[in-house]
C-alpha cells in the first residue's frame, strides 16, 4: 500500500502500511519522501513515527510535518519527545501550532512550553477564550477540573427542542463549529445549576414541541470539579459515559468533560502502572540520549543495590554455617527467589483491588487469611518438591527438611508481605506499585536467608 | 451519606459514600440493608461490590438484586465471580435477565453461560434479533467482529437531511428506542458500501434542506472486521473515535463500534499487562475459594522453581571455590538481581515499544545499542560502588575488582537479555509480558552467578 489513493486506503486500519512505507524511506535516507509520507498520517500517527526514529534525526524529520499539524503532534508525543521537539521549533511557528487545539489542550501542554510562548498565546486570544483558557489552567492535569473543557453547550430547560435546534443553527453560523464529540447538551436552570442531559439523539427523533425538562435524563450525576481523574476514568467505563458535566461544591455547571480525553487518562495510568514496576516514568523515551537516560535508570539501581546488600548482611551473619556446608550456599537463592515470587503475586492482586477500592479495611484481614492459607497450600506442596531434589542431591535428610520448612515459611511470608505492604504503604501515601517490589523483596529476601541459614545452623550444622 | 436524597447525591461522585453504606450495613449482617443499598448501585458499581465480599456469601446477596439488572451485573463482573453467579441463577430467571442486553455483549458473555440458556435465548430471539446475535457471535471477541453492534442507524447519501430526521422520528416510534450512543450515523450507497459518518451534531446545527452527501465525514476510515481488538483501540485511543463503521473485505458496511465496548477492551488490556507480569490471568478473583486458586499459582511457582533450580546448579558447579572463600556466597545474590533489575527495565521498555509498534525489525539494532551503552554507564558505575563497598568488607582487593567487574558484566547482559528476549519472544508468537521475565531472569541468575563465581576461582581463589 504505496499509494494515496483513498479508494485502496479505505479498508486499510490505520495508515499501517503507510507507516511501513515511511520507515521503508527513512531507513534508505530518504527524507523528502519520508516527510511526504508522514504527510498523509494522522497527528497520533506523526507522534508514533517520530518516537521511532533515533533521537539525533527527529528535528530534521520535525522540520518536514506541516505546521497546522504540530500542536496535535506534540500533544500526542511523550513527555521527553514533546520537550526535545518543543526546544527545536521556533517560537512564531509553535503560536501557529498552538492555535489548533482546545484550551483544555492547550492546558495540558503548558508546562511544557517556554514561558515566553505561553504569556504571547495567551495574549493573542480574545477575552472569551483567555476566561476558558484560565478556568482549566488553574486546576491540576490530574483532577476534573483539568480533564474539563468550558465550551459545554448548555441549554435551559424551560425551553423547547425546536428552540434547541434554531440555538444550534445560529450558534454553529456564528462559530462556523460546534464544540467537539457533541453527543448531549447540559441542561442547566436560570442559576446555572445543573439539572440533566438532553441526548442529541433524543433532540432529533422525538417530538420538537416537547419542553427539554420533559426529556432531559437526570440520572446521568455530575462530577465534582475537584475528582480525580483517576475516579473519572473509572466513572466514564463504569457507566458507559460519552460525556459528562463538571460542577462546583454548590452544583453549578463549570464544564463538560469527553470521552477523548478520559481515553488519554485510560493509556496513560494503563502505561504508567508497567512503567512503575520496573521504577521506570511513565513519559520515558525509548531513544532518548544515552546519559540522562542512564542516569535515571541508575537511581532504580541503587534502591535495589541497598536491598541486596542488606541480604548480603543476613548471609554473612551465618558465614560459619556456609563455610562447613558449602550446599546451604547453593540453595539458598531457591529459598529466596520463591518467596519472591508468591508475594509479587499476592502483591500485584492487592494492589488491584485496592486501585479498584475492593479492598477495604472491613475486608483486609480476611483477605490477609485467604492469602495465608493459599500461601501454607503451596508452601507445603513445593516443600516436599525441594526436600526431595535436595536430599537426592546431597544425601543429606537433615538438610532437605530443613530446606522445606524454609520454603514453607517463605511463602507465607510472600503471602503476608504481599497482602500488607501494599495496605501499609497506601495508609502512609505512598503508591504501592512504584514501592511495593521492592520493600516485598527485601521482606522475602531476609526472611528467606534468615530462615534457610538460621534452621540450618540450629540442626545440620 | 446515608439517605436516596436525589438532591444530596447530586454532587457526590458515583455513589462512593452509598458503596461505604453498603460494606457497613454487609459487615453488620444486615443482609436486608445490604440488598437494599446494593439496588441504588450502578450495576458496574454492585459486580464491584459483589467481588469485594467473601466468595460464600456472594450467592445470598445476589438474590436480593433485580432480576432485570442482572444481565448488565454478570457483564461487568471477572470471569471467575460470572461463571461463579451464573451457577447461581436458575435458567429462567437467567433468560430474563439476558433481555437488557445488547447483541454483541450476549454474544461476550455466552461461553459463560450453560448451553442450554443460550439455546432456549435464541428460540425466544426474533428473526432479525437472531440474525443480528449470530453475525456478532461467529467473530471472536478479540476482533472488530466481536467487538461490533449490528443495529447501526444507517442512512443513504442521497437524501436530505430532513428526510433523515423524519426517518429517525419514525424509527423511535417504531423501535420506542435508538441505539445506543448514538453520536452519529453511517451513510452508505445503494449496495450498502460504506460511504462516511452524518454526526448528529451536524444533522441539529445545518441547513435541513443539505444532501447527507455534501455534509457526511468521509475522513472516518472504516474498520475491517477482522481486525485485532488491540488495533481498534488504538484507532480509537488515536482518533478521539466515539463510534466508527465495521466493514468487510469489499466495503460493505457491517455494524458500528462504539467506544463504551472499546474502553471495556482498554480496561481489560491495562489489567491484563499488569497481572500477566505475575502469571495471574485478568479473570483472576481476589476471593476466589483458596484450593483452586492455589492451585492456579501453583504452576507459576513450579516454573519459577525451575529457574532457582538451575541458578543453584550452576552456584553448585564452584562448590569448591566457595568452600574456600566463603564471602563469595555473601555478595553473589547481589551480582544476579542487579542484572534481574536492569533488565527488567530494558524488557519494559522494549515490551511497550513492540505493543506501540515503534520497536521494528529496521531500529532493534540501534536500540540494542543503546541499551548496552547505557547498562554499560551504569555498570561501570555501581560496579566501582560495590567494589569499594567489598574491599572495606572484606579487605580483599582482588575480590572487590572481581566484584565489579562481574557487575559490569552482569549488568550489560541484563541489557541485551532484556532487548533480545520480548523480540525473540514475539518472532515465535509468545506474549514477551508473561514469558519475558522468566526468560530474563534465568539469563540474569546465571550469568551472574557464573561471571562472579567463575573471575573469583580464577583470580581470588
């Protein structure tokens, strides 16, 4: 699929061949062509194809997309891509890029921006737009305040659908466009309280005489403008939501949010949640320049260094035992690594269902008994596996008991560091995706070597 | 918030402090107070409620819900809790409840549901529901096919826009309801071949008397049907899609995706990154009975096990050096897991770039690159770390340089393990999420072990 032809493309998902095609013609050193074929992408697509390429060569492949598209482009782009291409537009053309998007975009992209470009945009705009520009702005990305756009088309509802439809008319002749993915208009009373829905799709097949308060649909329930955006997400799937209205403490209408943007919070905590396991931020770049990306690889390191070396500390309290039996030094890993992996498994469920707030404190400890027993089934099971591996090994009886028990013990203690770590860490405020591994680890590390060493002095030694 | 109060409930997100009542009233017993609560729930907020309680208790509260909230119940809830309530609802009640649902979430739920349900739901279905039920069902969920409704609202190019409203007003009157989330319309020509998108929004806000042909959005490119679940919501994620067109081989329009289905796929997708990490399945239930799910860990425990065992085989093989410094055993766990750490972060890394499509056949080299350049940085880094840490342990020179350098080594095969891996994993068609950090850590664990091990009989021992 070479061609623009928009027959052929028709059928085709996603511009994937023409993706193909571009990096067909970047790896030959084809730049123009490259450029023409970044051309026919969409913005999203721009965005992908950019991270793609080695971090030295994205300005000049930058230079090639078309000024109208750049703002959709840079919204789309990671944060360090965003900042790299950021830094190689000039600050007349970035103005230009800008004036696309929508003010909750706009606000979304500001801090990424140079001061200078933010105070000119905001100077350029009319005084209608700077109200709706700030209204966002001053809330954090995070919260439904910032998720929010102020362009909500609101209606009374003391009025009629056919005059809903001649307001529409004269709004979309002045404004040449309607706000996006209009689905509903908000229905609000002569406070600006909010009061409903009223459905496009209810607009055009029912009756244009009937009054809007006699179609409206109530049950759809604003979102505090102060919600997290993380509670949004979960109100938008959970409730199937197209779009939603933002109010105030007191009820008033403040904006409307869309499924767009809910959609972006979706990929961004879905990343964000991988990312963190491995102490990554969810905005790394995959060809970002070798150092700084080192650098910030290395804090990760360093946490598990101290980790590992305080294991090493326990093995070295029971250096006499390793020393008259060298076979404690081989199995010890098994006894380790194996705690580890049940915990990161009841870890990784808590942590689930305490993001899905399914874990409460009224539940916790059942969920903590549960754990354990599941913990003790295994522990024994996989016990009388290694007893046996290890006394047909070694010969030595004493040692593969011991080596089970260890085993039994290590498992229950994945299990209990597994269902309270992550309680624990989300009572003092700290994410346990990000921090839970690694305090886990440590757990069943110690234990394990503590356990294993410590029953091996007392009765093989 | 204790009270239905419509009024007081206006401002409080979906029902937090009534999902709070409800854990209160079922901690206390009162099973009745329970039920009651659980009624003025969102049927996505009782399936949460329902897996946040005991597995035993589930089938109770289950019979105080309506029976005609049932079907949109079992369709939010996981796997295990659905099979689990299914088992606990008679046939007839079953066939009630199934009736709110939509075509292609009935064909999401039947292989949950006992064939005789289904069989019995197709007798009653009409002629049209039927056909529709099985164009969605003979797709696979995981594609446009199963993800599409069939009861797209479709209109012809050629009439006017005010016929296409009369046509939605008798429709309503007819059907008494449109689809669902109807932001739009498909247009088509005479042989049903998908032509562009009418938004509703359009259809309110221009001249009545325009041609549907001179107003329709013919940038929307149609999805075909065989497309993967993941490809559509990454169109949609993309394109800020709220509905798009299903179409097979030769244009012809097919159904509608709406973007309520394609944030069930985002969620189920998030979820499943996270858990697979783990070897957990997404269905799997917090409070699933503790044998079976025992039981279900078991084998990741085993393939883990697997992995110690040979890591504790090749420690076995320097048996003798050990024997004769026994601090080897002290630092070599931290040699394998800061390998494991680096190369959990390039396999990250990587295993995001290859499901965005950014990691490709014509970039892994450079990326490979890179990744060893930068676990180059580090490892010279906390290599020089460990080995001024050892020396002042031990006051062995040699051992502290063997250290680092094992370090060193480790660390840049954590790189390459972590590039190499996901894409040798994804040429052979496994999923690099679930298999990758097995893989990964067997390379880790026995390269450290074997580098550290194996410098110190040569140079220390």
């Amino acid at each position: 699929m070479t061609s623009g032809d928009s027959k052929a493309s028709a059928v085709v998902p996603s511009g994937a061949g023409m993706l193909d095609s571009f990096h067909a013609a970047f790896e030959q050193g084809d730049m123009q062509r490259a450029g023409q074929l970044l051309e026919s992408l969409h913005p999203s697509e721009i965005a992908d194809a950019l991270e793609a390429i080695p971090w030295d060569q994205r300005p000049a492949l930058w230079e090639e997309v078309d000024t109208a598209l750049k703002g959709e482009v840079l919204l789309q782009l990671r944060d360090e891509a965003r900042q790299q291409l950021i830094e190689n537009t000039g600050k007349n053309e970035l103005l230009i890029a800008l004036q696309s998007l929508e003010m909750d975009e706009l606000a979304d992209l500001d801090a990424s921006l140079p001061i200078s470009v933010v105070d000119a945009m905001v100077r350029a705009m009319d005084d209608q737009s700077r109200e709706r520009y700030e209204a966002v702005r001053d809330w954090p990305d995070d919260t439904a305040g910032g998720l929010m756009d102020v362009d909500a088309a609101v209606v009374r509802s003391d009025v009629t659908m056919r005059s809903v439809i001649r307001y529409l008319r004269q709004l979309r002749a002045r404004e040449k466009q309607l706000p996006e993915h209009l689905d509903s208009l908000v229905v609000v009373d002569r406070d600006n309280t909010y009061l409903g829905m009223l459905m496009l799709s209810d607009l055009v097949s029912l009756d244009p005489e009937t009054a809007v308060s006699d179609i409206m649909q109530t049950e759809i329930r604003p979102i505090p403008v102060e919600t997290s955006s993380e509670r949004v997400m979960r109100l938008f799937e959970d409730q199937d939501l197209i779009s939603a209205p933002v109010v105030d403490a007191s009820g008033k209408l403040l904006g409307r949010i869309t499924v767009d943007d809910v959609m972006d919070v979706m990929r961004g905590v879905a990343e964000h949640e991988v990312m963190r396991r491995a102490g990554l931020s969810q905005g790394t770049d995959i060809f970002a320049p070798v150092l700084p990306s080192a650098m910030r690889r290395a804090l990760w390191l360093g946490v598990n260094l101290v980790n590992a070396f305080i294991a090493a500390w326990v093995i070295g309290l029971f250096e006499d035992s390793i020393d008259k039996v060298v076979a404690l030094a081989i199995f010890m890993p098994v006894v380790a690594s194996m705690g580890g992996v049940a915990g990161t498994q009841t870890l990784t469920l808590v942590a689930r269902g305490l993001a899905l707030e399914q874990v409460r404190s009224n539940n916790a400890g059942r969920l903590l008994m549960r754990e354990i027993a599941s913990g003790l089934l295994n522990g024994v099971f996989w016990a009388v596996v290694v007893a046996i591996v290890a006394i047909l090994w070694t010969g030595d009886m004493q040692l593969g008991l011991v080596f089970g028990a260890a085993l039994v013990i290590n498992l229950l203690t994945g299990a209990m560091a597994g269902t309270l770590v992550p309680l624990a860490l989300q009572r003092i405020g700290i994410d346990p995706a990000l921090a839970g591994g690694v305090v886990l680890i440590a757990a069943t590390d110690v234990v394990g070597f503590v356990s294993f060493l410590g029953l091996a002095t007392l009765f093989v030694v």
